[in-house]
C-alpha cells in the first residue's frame, strides 16, 4: 500500500469561504436537539423589540390622543418578560454549547495531529501545527458563540421587523430596506476585495507561531552562539512582512465602518424629513413616526452587530482554513477495513521483496528479502540515509511499503491494527523522547499501569535506578522539557528503561547507547543483554560493542541489503563492511 500524504494547506485556505462556514457551522451545530431550542428561544428574542416598538406606538398615539393605554402597557410588560426569559435560555444554552463544541474540535485536532506522520510536522513546524489547533478553535468558539448569542437573533429580528414596518407604512420601510441594502453590498464588497489578503496575514501568523515554536525549542543554541541579535532581526522582519499584509485589510475594513455610518445617518435624516411631510398629509401618526425610528435605531444596531460580525468571520476564514487542513490531513498508514488485533507472537520477523520510496526523491529501500527467527538480533549497518531507520518504521508500520509485505509470526502486519502491533514493540531512539514529566511517568509511557516496584525493576536494569534517587522527589522528579535536566546517558537510561517495561517480543534499538559513557555503556550492555534474551531484536548502531555480538549483520546501501552474516565472517569477506570497520567506520566507545 502506497504512503499517503497529508492534504496542502494551500490548497485548503483556496477552498471557497461558503464551504468553510458550512462546516464551521456543520461542527457548532452537531448537536441538533440544543441548537434547536437556542435557535427556538433566538426567534423569540428577536421578535421581542420589534413588538416591543410597535406597542410603543400605540402608547404614543394613546397619549396623543388622551385615551388609556393600560392593556397595552400591561401586553408590553408580558412580552418584556418573555423576552428576559429567551435571554436567559440563549445566552446559557448558547455558552454551554460553544464551549462543548470548542471542546470537541480541539479534541479531534489533538487527536489528528497525533496520528499524523512526522513529515506532516516537520513541513509545517510545530508551532504552526500549535496554531493551526488553538486558533482555530478559539475562532470556531468566539464565532459560533457570537452567532448563537447574537447574530441569529440580529438577523432573525431583521426578517420579523421588516415585513412588520412595510405593513406599517410602505414609503418608510423602503428607507429601512435601502439602508440595509447599502450595509449587505458594502459588506460582500470589502470581504471579496480582503479574502486573499487575509489569507496572506494567516500565512504570516504561522510563520510567526512557526519561527518562535523553532527558537524557543533550541534557546540553548540561541544562546551559546550569540544568535539573540539576528533572530530578534529575523522575527522583526516576519513581523514587518505581517503589518505590510494586515494593513491594507484593515483600511478596507475601517472604510466600510465609515461607509456604514454615514449611510445610518442620512438614513435616520430622511426618516424624519418623509415622517414629517406623511403626518402633514395625515398617512401616518405620530406613534409610527417614533416606531420607525426606534426600528431604524434597531435596525442599525443590528446591522452593526451583523457588519462587525461578517469582519470577524472574514478574518477568521484562513484559521478556520488550516484547522480544517488538519483535520482532513491523512495518516500515513491508514488500517485496513478489517484489521484485526494481533495475538500475542514469538517475534519471529520476514520482509518479503519490501520497497519503499519517498514522494519526489530517490531514496527508501528496495528489494529488503530476509528473515529474523524469533529471540535472535539482527542489526543494520550502513552509511547516513541507507535506509535503516526507515526499514525500522516500516516494521512498526510508521510508514506503509509501496510493493511487499512484512509479516511477524507469519502474519501480514498491514492485515491486523496499528494499536495492537506497536503494543508489541518496545523502541529505544538515539532521541530518548521524553515528556516534561514526572522521571516515573516517563519511565510508564509503555505501561501506564504498571506498578511502582515494576518501574524501578526497569529503571535498576537500565542502571537509572542510582541517579533517579539523588534527584529531588526521586522518582516523582520532573525533568523538564525534553529532559533538559538530565544528562544525555541519563534521558537514554530513562528511554531504555522504558523499553525494559513495555515487556514487549520485539525490541528495536535505534543508536541505543550512543549517549552513553564507557563505563555507562558497559553496565547497560549487560542490560540490554538481559533484556534481549528471548526477544526478537533489530539494532542500529555504529559502535563495535554494539553489533558484534548481533546474530546476524544487514550491510545496507542506498536501500539494498548488500552484504549479510555475522561481524566475523563479514571482516574476512574483506567486502564493503571490512572496509568500513577499517575505515573506523565503526568506533570503539568514547569517554564522556
């Protein structure tokens, strides 16, 4: 099965803003039941200051005329607190739900950029993939908040209002209907003339969240290397690219404020100057006068809301684009419909004619033919980019073949589940991998259950189980980011130790001690020794103590196994690994 790729992020910022604001909308609304009653409780709420007017002219025109207008005082009063009742119901129901769907998206985005392969963030940067994430659902929340809370009740009020003023009188709502029709071409105007530039600003934001989630990850080297004064130049510089992109669009979106303004006003002018002359002719009273205004006072400040609201969802159109890029992004290696959980096996291990190529390049491996009986080691020998941490990814499915297939046990690993195959793979990087967390914790990120005792019997195996102690807390200690407190022979005791208790058949280490001191060496070769025993272990190292004692030595080049057999008979062979100990291809281990 070929590599799937993750979708452009360019290609998803193209896609029209009708079809974003659908699936924002899809995402907020999927829980129909509670929309259902906000959008319910919403209608009410809006049809409230529009009857609320209507009744105000009747008072009006009962004053003018001296009669009593109790029964419609009271009527006022009612509906008054119908509508206190609607605004409770949307404003609580409408929080709880944003929140929940918030909750849910960044669920589902956390999620996805988990399963998604290291390619995907080494192209887009952790901090733009940070972003991708945060902003995106912050803008998902704060929008779909304000529509539930604000603009459906706005809009919604428009719909009830102006059909209720035309039946009032025809002339003044025509005034009301331009003037809203001046705010719907204003705004469809200036969001056609930004979408692209907002796009651009987006692109830059990402750049920005990229470039600090890069310096801050390597302070360090910032630091030692005297870089503070360029990178502060280069961040400026993003940043000046930044205002140069943002502020056209905020000069479009200012006009339109200024045009919407200036088009209430006149429009409220006007309703006085035809109000006067109609009340001269007698077609209209005094109360509807007053009614026209107050709705022309509603109808601007919803129209603002709605003009304001359309800014907003403007600008927010590419963070919600690259949210959504990320959650159509494809994994690498995808399960089959069937997949079925693999049993507890032996370890024995067969590649079977696997290659595999990377998109756009020459490299991967090719032709890979061989069989590792269960409990034996095998280790892969090569130079920078032969192949053998991708043979080692293929393994645990990481990526998928191209033509061939890996079986364990004699079974297809791309027939049974992702979960239940790496269940029985333990991995020990040359990068321990470890979390900002408790020594403990990092030492159970295979065995989330195992005991205290099962987690220092791993961590003496590892010879951790010393230095663990003289840290504060001991085994409760926090080692920060990365284990930027530990040194480099104590993050890959830790990550060795974490091997020892996943417990698994198969074990994979991957430049294992090369962190490690001689005398440090010594002691975890005699662990990982015991650990080996009866397990099927792949090793890739370039340290003589490493591999000698392997069962059988992989030469790869360029992706091809060329030469196989133990480090004795290869060395005599005088071939391609002869030459490489000779070379000092391989080294005895260092001091420090």
């Amino acid at each position: 099965m070929a590599d799937t790729h993750a979708t452009d992020p360019a290609a998803a910022r193209a896609l029209p803003p009708a079809r974003i604001l659908r699936r924002a909308l899809s995402l907020l609304l999927a829980e129909p039941r509670q929309a259902a009653l906000i959008i319910a409780a919403g209608l009410a709420l809006a049809a409230v200051p529009v009857i609320e007017q209507v009744l105000l002219a009747k008072v009006v025109d009962a004053l003018v005329a001296r009669t009593p207008a109790f029964g419609v005082i009271a009527l006022w009063a009612v509906v008054g607190m119908a509508g206190i009742i609607a605004g409770v119901i949307v404003a609580v129901m409408a929080d709880r739900l944003a929140h929940r769907r918030r909750l849910a998206a960044l669920a589902a985005a956390y999620e996805r950029a988990l399963a998604l392969p290291s390619g995907y963030h080494a192209e887009r940067g952790s901090g733009s993939v940070v972003r991708a994430i945060l902003a995106g659902t912050d803008a998902l929340f704060w929008n779909g908040l304000s529509l539930l809370r604000e603009q459906f009740v706005a809009l919604a009020g428009l719909l009830v209002m102006l059909p209720v003023a035309w039946s009032m009188n025809p002339m003044m709502a025509s005034l009301l209907i331009a003037l809203g029709s001046v705010y719907v071409v204003a705004n469809l105007t200036i969001a056609r003339r930004t979408h692209g530039g907002q796009a651009e600003v987006e692109r830059h934001h990402g750049e920005v969240y990229g470039r600090v989630g890069d310096v801050i990850g390597n302070v360090t080297v910032v630091q030692i290397y005297g870089r503070f004064a360029s990178e502060m130049q280069a961040m400026r510089a993003i940043m000046t690219r930044l205002l140069a992109a943002q502020y056209p669009v905020l000069t479009w979106w200012g006009l339109l404020t200024v045009l919407t303004r200036t088009a209430a006003t006149i429009t409220v002018v006007i309703l006085y100057a035809v109000g006067s002359v109609l009340v001269a002719r007698e077609q209209i009273t005094v109360g509807e006068i007053v009614a026209f205004v107050g709705f022309a006072g509603l109808l601007i400040g919803k129209l603002d809301a709605l003009s304001g609201f359309a800014v907003r969802i403007a600008q927010s159109l590419p963070t919600l684009a690259s949210l959504f890029d990320l959650l159509d992004a494809r994994e690498a290696v995808a399960e089959a419909p069937d997949a079925r959980p693999l049993p507890r096996v032996t370890g024995s291990v067969r590649f079977e004619q696997v290659s595999f190529r990377f998109p756009g390049s020459e490299q991967g491996v090719f032709d890979l033919d061989f069989e590792i009986p269960a409990g034996a080691s095998f280790a892969l020998v090569g130079a920078t980019g032969a192949g053998k941490s991708t043979t080692l990814s293929l393994l645990q499915r990481l990526r998928s073949p191209d033509s061939g297939q890996i079986l364990i046990d004699g079974i297809d690993i791309a027939s049974v589940t992702l979960a239940s195959l790496r269940e029985q793979i333990a991995v020990v990087f040359q990068d321990a991998g470890l979390f900002n967390r408790s020594i403990a914790e990092n030492i159970a990120v295979g065995r989330p259950d195992a005991s205290a005792d099962d987690i220092e019997r791993a961590a003496r195996l590892a010879q951790a189980h010393e230095f663990i102690l003289s840290k504060p807390g001991g085994y409760d200690f926090v080692i920060g980011e990365r284990g930027a407190s530990l040194s480099g022979g104590e993050r890959q005791r830790l990550a060795i130790a974490r091997a020892i208790l996943r417990d698994a058949p198969l074990l994979l280490l991957d430049e294992a001690t090369s962190a490690l001191d001689v005398q440090t060496e010594a002691r975890i070769r005699e662990a990982l020794e015991a650990v080996r025993r009866n397990r099927t272990t792949l090793i890739i190292a370039h340290r003589l103590s490493t591999v000698a004692n392997a069962d059988r030595i992989l030469v790869v080049d360029r992706g091809r196994i060329i030469e196989s057999g133990r480090f004795d008979e290869l060395v005599s062979r005088g071939g391609v690994f002869a030459e490489m100990v000779a070379q000092g291809g391989f080294t005895e281990p260092s001091v420090g």
